[in-house]
C-alpha cells in the first residue's frame, strides 16, 4: 500500500480550536525532538459501515489489497455515501485515513462528522491507497463518520483511526518583545 499526499480544507474553526485549546494529542504530550509514532486507534471496515444510495459492498474478485471481506463501491450520484459508526475513548486530535482506490484517476470526495462537513479526502491510485485528513479534533463518544460522493468514481476499504501528532510547543514562543 502506498501513502499519498492529499490536500484538504479544514474550517477555521478547528485552527482556532487548536491554538485555543493547546495541541496534545490523545496518547499525551510526546517529549521535544523525539519522534512520533501515531497510535492506531481503530480500524473499521466499509463493508460493515451502512451504505447509502447506490452504495454496495463487493467482495472475492475486483480490486485485490483489500482489508476484511471487501469494500464498498457505488459512489457515482450525489446521494451516495458510506457512514461509519465510530468511538472515540478520550477528547483529542485524530487523523483519519480513508483506504481507498481511485477509478480511472484523481478524485475527490466529502468527509462529514455528525453531520457536518469536515473536508475533502483525495485519491489517485488505482491501488488501496491510505488517504488522511488530518488533526479532527473529536470528543469522547460515538460519532458518525461519512464518506459522501463529490466526484465520486472510487473504492472504498477501510476506516482507520490514529492519533495526531503533537503540534510542536515552540510555535508559541514569542522572541521578539511587543509592542503596543
């Protein structure tokens, strides 16, 4: 499996909450310079998640380098979308990697938490691929992640979770004196 670059969109609103409230992350503050490794917090698999529309899970032949027993295909009109049932033990920044595998090249589509949405997630490898919207701050309890079509054309496999890495503390270290 490959990882991809992807570009994304995130509102204001979760910058500002993350200066607001400070940046640890859910596994706790890592020590200064020492590397991190993010924390697998959960894997769900699409063709567990509840389809919506045109949305079918395939499984045994298609696209090889699936997890589980399938994937879920049929992104193609606007009311199309996969959702999934999530926990999240304790409140913090997660990144959220969506496996999927583009059809005939680059798209994109709507990441919604609860209902609202988040961002968009992209793809261009005709292969399972790992695709992650990054630092969405989330409470402890249940949500409901979707996976809704904008361009649509894609496979999806899996859901999974890991925790943010830490923003690095020395951004707010402020050398130069103010002034009023």
């Amino acid at each position: 499996m490959r990882k991809s670059k992807i570009g994304l969109s995130v509102g204001l609103a979760a910058v500002l909450g993350a200066s607001v409230i400070g940046c640890g992350d859910a596994a706790g503050a890592e020590t200064a310079g020492a590397e991190y490794e993010p924390v697998l917090i959960g894997t769900y698999e699409a063709e567990n998640a509840t389809p919506i529309g045109d949305v079918e899970t395939v499984t045994g032949a298609g696209v090889s380098g699936f997890s589980g027993e399938g994937y879920v295909e049929g992104f193609e009109t606007d009311a199309d979308a996969c959702t999934f049932k999530i926990a999240i033990d304790e409140t913090g920044f997660y990144d959220l990697d969506f496996v999927s595998a583009a059809i005939n090249g680059y798209k994109e589509n709507y990441v919604l938490i609860d209902g609202e949405q988040l961002g968009r997630v992209s793809v261009e490898e005709s292969e399972f691929t790992d695709t992650y919207l990054r630092r969405v701050y989330l409470e402890t309890g249940e949500h409901e992640v979707t996976f809704s079509k904008y361009w649509g054309w894609v496979y999806l496999d899996c859901l999974k979770i890991y925790t943010s890495e830490p923003i690095d503390e020395k951004i707010y270290e402020v050398t130069t004196p103010l002034c009023n």
